[in-house]
C-alpha cells in the first residue's frame, strides 16, 4: 500500500492537518491531473481521519511547532534511505493518537505433525537480531532492515531493503524443499511467494516456504502472526498450517496469529472464505469473523477486522482491549521486554497508538494518556499505575 509516501509528504500533512483555501485548490487540482494517485491519497485521509484530533482549539504558534517536527522528522527519515514497509508517521503523531480510557476493569492442546517442519538457521554465524532467509540449499541470507522479498514463478528471488536490491538466481533444488524466512523480534518482513501470494510476516515469526508450488496445492507452515492476500486459484488450494491449526483458502485476505509460545491463537478473515481445522474440529469463517483458541475452548465471534491487522500498515488499533495485551504486542514489535504491574494489567483501552521509530515514543505517548507510569531497569520496561 503506498498511502506510506503520502503521510510522510509535509505538504500533504500540512494540507490535512491545517487546511488553507489555496492548498485546497492545490490538492484538488493535482488529484485532477493525476488521478492514479487518488486511491492512495483518499487511503492516506481516511488514516489520517481515523487517528482522532485533540478537540482542543491550537494557537498559530502550536501550529508552526507541529509542523517545524513534521518537516524535521521527516528530513530525517530522508537521510536514512532505508525502505518502510510499514505506515510510520513523524513524532507529531503524539498529537493525533487517541487512547480512549474505558470503565477501568481491575480483575482480582494437542500439538498437529506440521510443527516439526519448522527449522531455525544456523544460530553461529548470524546475527540473531537480523532478518534470516534461509533457502533450501542451506545458504543464509540475511538483512538488518525490514526486506521485502518476492519469489516469482521460477523460484528466482528479489530481495529489497531500501538500501541495496539484492538478485539471487533460481536455487537448483527440487520444488518440494522449502525455504524459511526467520523474522526476529524488533524486526517486520513482507514475502511474494512464487503464485503471487503476498505475506506480511510480523515481529518474532518464522514461514516455511516452497520456492515454487507443487501442481496440485499450495502450502506453506508458519509459527508466529502473518496477514495473507491469496492469489485466487480454485485448481489449486491453499493451505496455511500451524502446530495448532490447518487453514483451507481458495482465494482471500486474513490474518493469523499462532506463536508456539503462545496459549491463545486466532484467524481473522478479511475477504473470502476459509475452513479452520483443529484436531478433529472444523469451522468455516466468513468476512469480519474471529476464531479464537483459548484454553482449548474454541469460539468464532463478529469483529471489526482492523483491530487484528492494522499492525501491518504500522499502528496499533483496539477496543476494550487490556493494557497487559498491547504491551505485549509493543514488547514483541520492538524486541524489547515489558512487565506489567498486576494492578493494571486489565485495564481497557480503546483507540489507536501509532508505531514510532523507538519504543521511548511510545510509552510517552501511553504515559501521557492514560494513568499509568514507567520506568527503565536492567534492560526492562517496567509499568506501574500512576
């Protein structure tokens, strides 16, 4: 999605924030004379309306200071060169995330085959905080930034970072060996599999690949969260399995969290149609539906799909959900372990809370918002109630 170039465009962020009559006959004129653009920059207002304003009236002066952090934020991203695949928005997004604080609620498996197809690089000569390809061959690729890599219909691979584009000819294996992408914590990933099929691969998974499809179905393992947008192929079918559960697709969008450290997993479908299978029990979703896995008790329930897969695009969006939870999602996200004082663990938070560059941001932005505070010690982040 490239509503990204637009939201760390200042004059765009400027028209948005602060509308004059001339950048509005500006906007609408450049929209005319180039309407490929429309679709992402309507997708970039509709985020950028999504995330809440203060209702607090600003002075000029807070104004010209808004924007003066826009425009150095952004200098900065400039001198970096490296690819976003994710929405990051400059730190003016303290001014528009919103934390809703809700009623305070203070409260007092068989494991399937498929797991052992999940392999881990050779942990010697890597660094374990890099991104690791590992392709059939056993030869390791690995990446310090978040890559994006696109297999195409003959197994040969693309890689980029923003910083280098790396070409790696077709491996000489046969099609049933399968590749791994290992994404460690503090890092984000996208993948093209050979049919076309785009994975996004959140922080702290590993996906085991083909290079190419075998002719009667397509499948792929994974420990961790993914979002998928299937290429639709009825002749072949798409399987994504995990050590908890097997997922059917013919051709659709949703999304999967299923860490091996994890008690509870889920499927969020999107778009389309599939059948979960778990053990002996099968359930079939249809679009804005959650099944979730816990304490062996399984439930499908109708959700707002946006709270399960926004993580993707660089944000984090919630309702009623414990504070415990989206710090643990910010501990995995940023590779950066954070404790939780039982007091607030379940306290409910609704809204959205952008993905800065470093966690300091964020946990300002929270401490800022809702009556919690924090404190660094050995390594740790450590939240307490205020």
């Amino acid at each position: 999605m490239l509503s990204n170039q637009w939201l760390q465009n200042k004059s765009f962020i400027q028209w948005r924030l602060f509308p004059s009559e001339e950048d509005n006959l500006y906007w609408e004129k450049f929209i005319q004379d180039n309407p490929h653009f429309q679709n992402e920059i309507e997708e970039a207002i509709r985020i950028l309306k999504s995330i809440k304003l203060n209702t607090q009236k600003l002075s000029p002066e807070e104004k010209q200071e808004i924007f003066a952090l826009i425009q150095k934020n952004i200098e900065k991203k400039d001198k970096q060169r490296h690819l976003r695949l994710y929405l990051t928005v400059s730190a003016v997004a303290c001014i528009v995330l919103f934390l809703v604080l809700l009623q305070p609620l203070f409260i007092g498996k068989n494991e399937i085959s498929h797991k052992n197809m999940l392999v881990v690089a050779d942990t010697t000569s890597v660094n374990q905080k890099d991104i690791q390809l590992v392709l059939a061959n056993n030869r390791t690729i690995t990446f310090e930034e978040d890559a994006d890599i696109k297999y195409d219909k003959k197994g040969g691979i693309t890689a980029n970072t923003g910083i280098e584009q790396i070409k790696i000819s077709k491996e000489a294996t046969k099609e049933t060996t399968l590749n791994t992408l290992i994404v460690p914590k503090g890092k984000r990933s996208s993948l093209t599999l050979a049919d076309g099929s785009k994975v996004w691969v959140n922080s702290g998974s590993t996906l085991k690949f083909p290079s190419t499809f075998k002719t009667d179905k397509r499948e792929i393992w994974v420990d961790g969260e993914i979002y998928i947008e299937v290429e639709k192929n009825k002749a072949h079918p798409f399987y994504v399995n995990t050590s908890h559960m097997v997922i059917n697709v013919v051709g659709t969008q949703f999304n999967v969290t299923a860490y091996d450290e994890d008690m509870d997993y889920s499927v969020v479908l999107v778009e389309g149609c599939v059948d979960v299978s778990i053990d002996k029990e099968k359930a079939r979703l249809l679009p804005n539906q959650m099944l979730s896995v816990s304490t062996d008790q399984i439930s499908v329930k109708k959700i707002d799909v946006n709270n399960y897969i926004s993580w993707k695009e660089g944000y984090l969006q919630f309702a009623s959900e414990p504070l415990s939870n989206i710090l643990k999602r910010l501990s995995r996200y940023y590779d950066t372990p954070i404790d939780c004082d039982n007091s607030i663990a379940q306290l409910k938070c609704n809204g959205k809370l952008v993905l800065f560059d470093n966690i300091e941001d964020v946990m300002k932005t929270i401490y800022n918002t809702i009556p919690i505070q924090y404190s660094h010690e050995a390594g740790r982040i450590l939240v307490r109630k205020k």
